[in-house]
C-alpha cells in the first residue's frame, strides 16, 4: 500500500512525465513541420509550403500546450492546493488559453467557436 508521501511522489513523477511529454509533442512536431516544409518547398515552391508549415507547427504547439496545462492541473491540484498555486494555476491557464486561442485563429483563419458554427 502507498502512503501519503509515496502517493505525492507518484504525482510528482507523473506530473514530470506529462511535461516531458509536452515538451516531446512541440519537438517532435516542430521537427517533422520542418521536414514537411523542406519536401512541400521542393515539390510545390515556397509560397504555399510556409503555409502548412505555419499550420502544422500550431498544430504540434497546441497539443503540447494542452498536455502542458494538464500537468499544471495535476500539480496544483494533487500536489500544491494551496491559494497561491491555484493563483498562479489560473494565470498559466489563462495565457496558455489565449495563446492557444490565437494558434487556432492563425491556423484556421477563424475563432474556435465559429468553426463548430459553419461546420
């Protein structure tokens, strides 16, 4: 059985292992964008290639800003829940959601909420 301190460990390593993996989704995604670009640039020219990468590199910031904010729940919530770490929690949240917001704008040309609207 795990106790109290072996439990707050777990979610610590747990929490470590969801921002590693964030940190790989943004790396890997911007490695493959580029290697994407670099094909598409000697296929179809330039113009049209830095768009998709533009697109495919939010794409990959966005999943590991998601996985990112998702370790930041679980820290402030299983490991921290004091008044402070939810205080901080929710200025993280609050500029990764607004970072996360204008990502999809610049990639989709369109807000989140209208693209649900015109299908």
């Amino acid at each position: 059985m795990i106790d109290d301190a072996g439990l707050l460990q777990l979610v610590h390593w747990i929490t470590r292992w969801v921002e590693l993996a964030g940190i790989a989704v943004i790396l890997a995604g911007a490695i493959w964008a580029a290697l994407r670009f670099a094909r598409d640039v000697a296929r179809h020219g330039q113009t049209d290639s830095y768009r998709a990468l533009r697109s495919n590199l939010g794409r990959s910031i966005l999943l590991g800003l998601e996985l990112l904010v998702a370790a930041d729940i679980i820290n402030t919530v299983a490991v921290e829940p004091s008044l402070e770490s939810v205080a901080v929690l929710a200025g993280i949240v609050a500029i990764r959601t607004f970072l996360s917001f204008s990502l999809e704008l610049e990639i989709e040309g369109k807000w989140p909420w209208q693209r649900a609207e015109g299908g």
